[in-house]
C-alpha cells in the first residue's frame, strides 16, 4: 500500500502568529492516521518500527509536544507527584525537599508542594486529599514531627504515599537518615578523645529526630558504662544553643558537648566564647546535620552529614514502587557520615 502524501508546508498562522502543530499534523508529515500517532506518543500499542521512526522525526521536525491533560487521560499517569511538607526553613526539612525536587526532576517528573503550618492529623490528611484531587500519581509527607507520623494512620491505602521520617510505626513505606547511628557516631568519636562523659543539647520533644539522636547518645554512654548528664533542651535555633551555652558554662567537669544541631552548636560557641571559654581546648564541641556554614565556625565544627540527596533518591525509589504495587510497609535507612574538624580537635 502506497504511503499517505506528506502535507508538509508551513503551518495555517492564526492572530497570536503561528499556531501550535497538532496530532493531526504530525500525522500528515508521517504519513499515518492520528490513531498511530496517538499510539507512538502513549505506548498504548504495537507500532511497526519504520513507522515508530517517521513519526518521531515528524514529531521533531514540527516541534509538537503533546497535549499532558490528554496524555493523562490515555495513559493514567501525569508526570507529577505531591509533597506535604511542613512550613519550615530549618535546614533539614528544606534540605530534604530539595532532595526530591532533585530525585523527581532527574526521573522526569513534577512536584506539586502541599505546605501545611501545624503537622496535625486533619491538616495532612487534608493536604494529601488536596494533592490526590488534582491528579498527582503519589504522594511523599516529610514528616519530622511526632504528630505527623501519627497522622499517616489516615493515609488512604488505595493510593501510593510514603514517608520521609514518619517513625518505625508508620503505615507506609518510610525512608530516613539514621539518626540514633549520627548520635552514636558523634558520642563515640567524642568518648574516644578521653573525656568522661558527653553533654546533650536536644531539640524538641516533639520532633523524631530529636528523639532518636538523644536514644543513639544515652545508649552510647550507657554502651561505654558512662553516666548521662541531664539533657539541656533547645528549640533548634541558635538562640536556644547560646542559652544551653550560657548555663553549661557554669558546669565545672564539663568537657564535651554534642549539640542536637549546627546552629545549636553555633550559639553554644558564641556563649562558650563570651565565658571565657576555648573550643576545643577546654571543652571539644560537635554537632549534626553539616549545614554550609560548619566548616566556618569558629571553629570549624565537627558534625554529622546527612545525604539528603540520596535521602531523595531513596523516597523516590519507594515511592515508584508503591505506584506499581509494591509493599506498603517498606523501610530504608540512609546512614549518616562524621565529619570532624578542629572544634574537637587537639588540645
């Protein structure tokens, strides 16, 4: 059977100039029905090689692009995913987002970002079925806060949602740093420099992390046979840690501190430098998370490095698996990495 004549030609202009190709189009130029196009673009059906090869140079000879709302509704997918995140600029929330903006853009799909400023039950279950109503293909909930892993018992079992955080008892598939080996991490190396025991500056009660990084520190000491000195609280902020530094200094056997974060750490250094107070010779410091400033402090500080880039990756990992049916209940541990610089350095 003899090939349709191309249309070729320039294509009719209209009064905002010339108009977008069309499927039609690009099956003039191939030579082929519409239906054939179609079937090219959306792998809905067997296509003679040759005639693959004509329509996607007709394709790129006439610059189409194909419609993505029709796309979707032939092929069920529409290249986006969802994201509840909370409303937070520490670092390592906006540093897990990046991550999987990073690890979905390089896999060739969209984020749509649901922010939420109170991590409640009702608040994230509302997010997810805001982001299901327009049609994303899942749904990743950053979820740090104890309240927040609670609220994924109302993640609907019939749509694929995953967690970064969440806690171990979280009714979907979960990916997060292994914070309680940070801890031990950053407690050991500070053990193994001498000192008797190891001082704590938490974060909040309510957040995961906070919990599990005092556990992995409490259970390096208890491990070493060293009593725990009562936990100093702070609230993440560098005003927190200038406060915990103030009090601390008056503590006469103090000579090590592993704050729950940098910027923790950062206002201990500053209210250490004020008493008088020399890093690392009279007390050695470290901290966790590695934001870009540490390797500036003063000292330089030793601390813990989250890849939350692979933390992206690995979400996105789960996250496809449960769009093509995989467990529900997977789990994945990323494992963090010492960083050590001069703030417990030699004396």
């Amino acid at each position: 059977m003899a090939e349709r004549p191309r249309s070729g030609g320039p294509l009719k202009a209209t009064a905002a100039g010339t108009r977008q190709p069309s499927l039609t189009d690009v099956a003039g130029v191939a030579g082929v029905s519409h239906m054939t196009v179609s079937r090219v673009i959306n792998g809905t059906g067997p296509v003679r090689p040759e005639t693959r090869a004509r329509v996607l140079a007709a394709i790129e000879e006439l610059g189409y692009r194909p419609n993505s709302a029709a796309r979707a509704l032939v092929t069920g997918r529409t290249g986006t995913l969802g994201v509840v995140a909370l409303e937070s600029n520490l670092y390592g929330p906006a540093s897990t987002l990046y991550g999987i903006e990073n690890a979905a853009r390089e896999a060739g799909y969209a984020i749509t970002i649901s922010s939420v400023s109170r991590p409640g039950r009702s608040s994230i279950a509302d997010a997810v079925e805001n982001l299901r109503r327009q049609a994303v293909e899942g749904v990743i909930v950053i979820a740090p806060h104890v309240s927040a892993g609670r609220a994924l018992e109302a993640a609907p079992a019939d749509f694929p949602v995953v967690a970064v955080g969440g806690g171990e008892a979280a009714p979907v598939p979960v990916i997060s740093v292994d914070q309680r080996d940070g801890a031990r991490r950053a407690t050991e190396h500070l053990l193994a420099l001498g000192h008797r025991t190891v001082w704590h500056i938490a974060g909040p009660e309510d957040w995961l992390e906070a919990r599990d990084r005092e556990l992995g520190w409490r259970e390096t000491l208890e491990r070493h046979g060293v009593g725990a000195p009562q936990v100093i609280r702070g609230d993440w902020s560098s005003r927190s840690g200038y406060e915990a530094g103030r009090s601390l200094a008056k503590e006469k056997d103090l000579d090590a501190v592993f704050a729950g974060n940098d910027q923790m750490a950062l206002g201990l250094l500053r209210a250490f430098a004020e008493a008088g107070i020399s890093v690392p010779r009279d007390v050695r410091v470290a901290g966790f998370d590695d934001v870009p400033e540490a390797a500036y402090f003063t000292p330089p500080l030793t601390t813990v490095r989250q890849d939350f880039i692979e933390v992206g990756r690995r979400t996105f990992g789960l996250l496809a698996g449960r769009m093509d049916g995989g467990d529900r209940h997977a789990r994945a541990l990323v494992v963090p990495e010492l960083i050590v610089r001069e703030s417990t350095g030699p004396r």
